[in-house]
C-alpha cells in the first residue's frame, strides 16, 4: 500500500515539474514570436530607409552629373548674374 501511494505520489511530482516546464516553455516561445515579429518590422523599416537613401543618391549623383554640364553654366549665368548671349533680348517684370 505504502509503496503504490509513493509511487502515485513520485508520479503527480513528475507530472507537475513536467506541466510546469510546458509551460514556461510555451511562455518563452510566444516571446520569441513576438521579438520575431518586431525584429521583421524593424527590417522592413530599414530596407524601406536603405531604399530612400539610395534613390537620393541616384539624384545626388544626376544632380552632379548636371552641374558639368554646358547648360548648368548657362542657366546659372542668366538667373544669378544676369548674363546673356548678345543676340538674346531679356524682358523683365516691373
């Protein structure tokens, strides 16, 4: 009798260390979901800026590629100085 109450006993012991770590285990995998989760926004954030960024290198380097150019030179001539060719009439508002 002794030892079938100890054995049930040692049995509910085991079930309940056995419950218990199911349990904390199920608590840590639902984190790991959710860091997963929000690890995966933060990436697409970053590809999303990563994205930008090179676009607006793209217009950086036009933009250079712009400044080198003949009519850059001109048409920074005519709006900041005032420059024109001789045979070009230029008008002005009052």
């Amino acid at each position: 009798m002794k030892k079938n109450k100890k054995k049930r006993s040692n049995r509910i012991y085991i079930s309940l260390i056995v419950a218990f770590l199911l349990i904390i285990m199920s608590v840590q995998l639902v984190n790991l979901y959710q860091k997963a989760e929000e690890y995966q926004k933060q990436e697409e954030a970053l590809q999303e800026e990563v994205q930008e960024q090179e676009e607006k290198q793209q217009e950086l380097e036009d933009y250079e590629a712009y400044t080198q150019t003949d009519e850059y030179v001109e048409n920074a001539a005519k709006s900041k100085l005032g420059l024109a060719y001789d045979d070009e009439i230029i008008f002005k508002e009052k």
